[in-house]
C-alpha cells in the first residue's frame, strides 16, 4: 500500500521561506517521479514541480520557477519543494504526488498561508 505523508506547511509572512517534506513508503522509491501540486481556495489543482526517479531532470511551472526548489533523498524516500520569496499567491494547499508504475498517488496535503 503506497502512503505518502506530508510536512512542513504553515504561516509565513510575504517575502519568506517554507520547506515541505514528503515520505513516501510501499514503493521501490528511487523508481519513482515524484511532483507537487497545489490548490487554492475555489480553484483547480495544479502542477507545481516534478523531479524524476533518479533526480536528474526537474521541471518547474512558470510562477514559481527560480522562488521553488524541488529535490529528493532516496535514501530517505523523501521529497522536498524548498520555497522562498513566497508570494500571498502561493497561499494553498500543497500536495505530494507518486507515480509509480501505471499508477499515481497522492498524500493527504499540506497549508501553505503567505500573509503579513
């Protein structure tokens, strides 16, 4: 059974910096992409970062390319989106995603609340 389990959401002020985690488990982890989406209040779902299984390759959505950082630990089955210069825009909730296999998984989410 694939788990995924986010952390590290919280308040920061505009012009901060957050780091989420996520831990997954029930997968070969390093064959798996890995990528962070989020979704803010009456808005869909969207892609914020992929990083590919063996962490070579990244990609970054337009709005948050050069203030978002993803990486991955393998060894520790964890990946992590290191944000800074964070925007009230960046306000919602973020989400880890897995694909594996012919699959994908979520973990549960994140808040994320840029606000002085």
């Amino acid at each position: 059974q694939v788990q995924l389990v986010e952390s590290g959401g919280g308040l920061v002020q505009p012009g901060g910096s957050l780091e989420l985690s996520c831990t997954a488990s029930g997968v070969i982890f390093s064959n798996a992409a890995m990528g962070w989406y989020r979704q803010a209040p009456g808005k869909q779902r969207e892609l914020v970062a992929t990083i590919t299984a063996g962490g070579g390759s990244t990609y970054y959505t337009d709005y948050v390319k050069g203030r978002f950082t993803i990486s991955r630990d393998n060894a520790k089955n964890t990946v992590l989106l290191t944000m800074n210069s964070l925007k009230p825009e960046d306000t919602a909730v973020y989400y880890c995603k897995c694909y594996y296999g012919l699959g994908h998984y979520w973990g549960q989410g994140t808040q994320v609340t840029v606000s002085a």
